[in-house]
C-alpha cells in the first residue's frame, strides 16, 4: 500500500510528462510545417514566420522567457487567492506544496524531496529539496490540502517577518515580531508570537490606514506598507565620518539591542528600504562589512544589510 506522498508524487510525474510530451510535440509538428515550401502556405503565415526569423531570438530564449513568466503569473496567482505560501526555509511538510524559483515549477512530495521537470536530458525527476535552488513555496487553490493549517515546517526554523502570509492561527517569532511593530503603532497586543482575534484586528485597523484590502492577512502588500511606517532603529545619519571598522572574524552577525528590533534594509544606511525587522538576539549568516560599519547578513532567500550600532559579527 503506498503512501500519500508517493501518490502525490506518481501523479505528478505523470502529469507533468504528459505536459511535456504534448510540448514535445507541438515542437516537432513546428518543424515539420517549417520544412513546407512557401506555396503551401498562406501569405499571413510567411509573414509571420519571416519576421519571427528576422528577430535575434531562439527558440530556447522564446522559452525560458516563457517559463519566467508562467512562473511569476502561478506565485502570484496562489497569493492572490489567499493561499498559504512562504520562502522556502518556511516550507512546512505538507504534501503537494508548489516549489517556485527563477522560471522553474515543482512539487513537494514529502520527506525533503520534490519532483521537477529538469528538461529534455533529465526528464521528471525526483530530488533533494536541499540540493536545489528553490526560493519560495505556496499552497494551490486548486488542491484540498485538509486540516494542515497549524503545519510546522520540516525542520525547526526561526521565523522572519514577511516571509510568509501570516493569518489567524498563525504562530511564530515572526508574529511576535508583527504585534511588537503594530504595538509602537499604538495597538495594545499582548506580544505571545500568537495570531489571534486581537492581532487580526490590528492588522485590519492597519491596512484601513494605509489604504489596502481589510482582510486581515499579512502578506505582501501589508508587510511593505509596514515597513514604510515603523520608526527607525538604525543608524548611518551621523554628520562625523565613521571610523574604519576591524574587519570582522566571525561567520554570524546577532542583533543587539534593548528589547526591541532591529531594522535588515536592501542597503548599508538608512536611506535604503526597510526589509523586515527581527528581534534582539536573532542570528543571521554574515556576508561583509562595509566601510561605514553595516553588515551584510543573509536575511531568508536574500541579502540585507543591519547598522553595526544594532549587530556585532560573532562565531
């Protein structure tokens, strides 16, 4: 008797090798029509096709333009319906998830592996989600996931605001980290890293604020609109040059500060947009350090940069 990953992962091999075998074919019925004289076609169709030979395009950039594009039209379309979706360090062991990155689609099928069409020289194969460079994952509205909505992710991780919808019945630092912003905002949450009644309506009084849908969710839109609102907790305003810092040893950067958090940016100074905030004590990979003394950290599936006043490299 085989299991519900195993299932899951059969149909989607076959499914996304009959996809391919039908692409496979529309290919090659292409290039038996490229091979007709042009008498036995009509005008409109050699336009057509002398025009697309006079562009300095192949087909395989047609292509991965294509799939680029698919790919960012499937994230989005699972955002827009309000599904669950998160990067992948978030990626909770659910059967059936959609594995997004650059241009490329895929399927978790349990147990950290994920099956994937690698192209014509691979086929549908199965692989380590580890091992490949997966950025994001997300629920399909199209799918009956069942009662999966307290879900922990595969292996325990630190949660970072914003790298995932966060809905009633959430639970995480990252909640935590939202009901501390939403509280120097003025709202009155108790701050247990639990997305309740309160922390909805918080979130709803915010989004009404900013203009945005009143649904309750953090996701994208309200993550953003967020990090435009809360107040500073860097630094890089300083009218004196800063001194050169030593160049650090370690291979970790931690957040310092009073009980509070510390702002990850897109850019070493305050000038630069915020990211996310996380709290006192995380610990995020360290990069490099600037002249000015900011540090680049790895911050979920991109690169951030934290003052140096808030954060000290260690081991």
């Amino acid at each position: 008797m085989i299991s519900l990953g195993q299932r899951c992962e059969y149909q989607m091999i076959i499914r996304i090798s009959q996809i391919k075998a039908s692409n496979r074919h529309i290919v090659q019925r292409a290039s038996i029509n490229r091979t007709k004289t042009d008498t036995d076609r009509p005008s409109s169709v050699i336009n057509r096709q002398r025009s697309f030979q006079n562009r300095s395009v192949s087909h395989r950039d047609v292509f991965q333009v294509k799939q680029v594009i698919h790919t960012q039209a499937a994230q989005g379309y699972c955002k827009s319906k309000g599904m669950d979706w998160g990067t992948i360090d978030t990626l909770p062991e659910i059967v059936g998830l959609a594995l997004f990155t650059d241009g490329h689609i895929g399927y978790y099928v349990g147990g950290g592996y994920a099956v994937e069409w690698r192209g014509f020289n691979y086929g549908c194969v199965k692989t380590v989600v580890k091992e490949r460079s997966w950025k994001h994952w997300a629920k399909l509205p199209f799918i009956d996931y069942g009662d999966t909505g307290s879900a922990q992710p595969a292996e325990t991780v630190t949660y970072t605001l914003g790298s995932r919808l966060l809905k009633k019945g959430s639970v995480g630092s990252d909640v935590r980290t939202l009901q501390e912003l939403l509280n120097q905002l003025g709202a009155a949450l108790a701050v247990d890293g639990d997305f309740g009644s309160k922390t909805e309506t918080a979130v709803k009084a915010f989004q009404k604020k900013a203009g945005l849908k009143q649904d309750g969710k953090y996701g994208d839109q309200t993550h953003t609109a967020l990090m435009a609102a809360i107040a500073d907790n860097d630094v890089g305003q300083r009218t004196e040059p800063d001194p050169e810092p030593e160049k650090p040893t370690g291979t970790k950067v931690r957040m310092v500060c009073d009980n509070g958090t510390v702002n990850i940016r897109v850019g070493n100074g305050t000038d630069y947009a915020r990211i996310t905030a996380v709290p006192d004590g995380t610990e995020c990979e360290w990069i490099a350090t600037a002249q000015n003394g900011w540090h680049a950290v790895v911050i979920g599936s991109q690169v951030g940069w934290v003052s140096g006043k808030y954060s000290e490299v260690t081991t």
